[in-house]
C-alpha cells in the first residue's frame, strides 16, 4: 500500500467532498420520477453479479495469442543432427 503526503490526503478528500456536491445538486435538478427510476436503476445495476468469462475461452485463458512463436530451449538449439 503506497503512503501519501498529508497535502494529497486532504486535496483527494476536497475533490471528493466537491464531486458529492456536484451529484447532489445534479439530482436536485431532474424531476422527481426521473430521480426515483435513476436512482431504482443504479441500484438494480449494483445489485447484479459481476459478468463472467466469454463463453468461446476457457478459463484462465489470455484474451490475445502470443505475437509470435516461443522461443526454442537451450537443449533442442544445441542437439546435433544424427551422423549418417
């Protein structure tokens, strides 16, 4: 956990304190139906279960293919090819 100086503490807490008065004088602003469905939806939306993976990939899968082939171990550059 990274420690922060006093100053950041206290600017991140006035940015914070300022973006709930922003909110509060927002929703003061819409009409009272409109309020009570936005605030019934984000509810709703909190509510639900985080998504799951894509069905096409397998668990624990990475979403990109590699960029290009891996490279060969030490043993398989350096075996010799059988004498004839």
């Amino acid at each position: 956990m990274a420690k922060h100086s006093k100053f950041e503490n206290e600017r991140r807490a006035a940015q914070t304190a300022r973006v709930k008065e922003i909110e509060a004088a927002w929703m003061g602003s819409l009409p009272k139906p409109v309020a009570e469905a936005f605030v019934d939806a984000v509810t709703a939306a909190r509510a639900r279960p985080p998504a799951g993976p894509p069905a096409n990939q397998a668990p624990g899968t990475r979403p990109n293919p590699p960029k290009r082939e891996p490279r060969p171990t030490k043993e398989e550059r350096n075996r010799r090819p059988p004498r004839d």
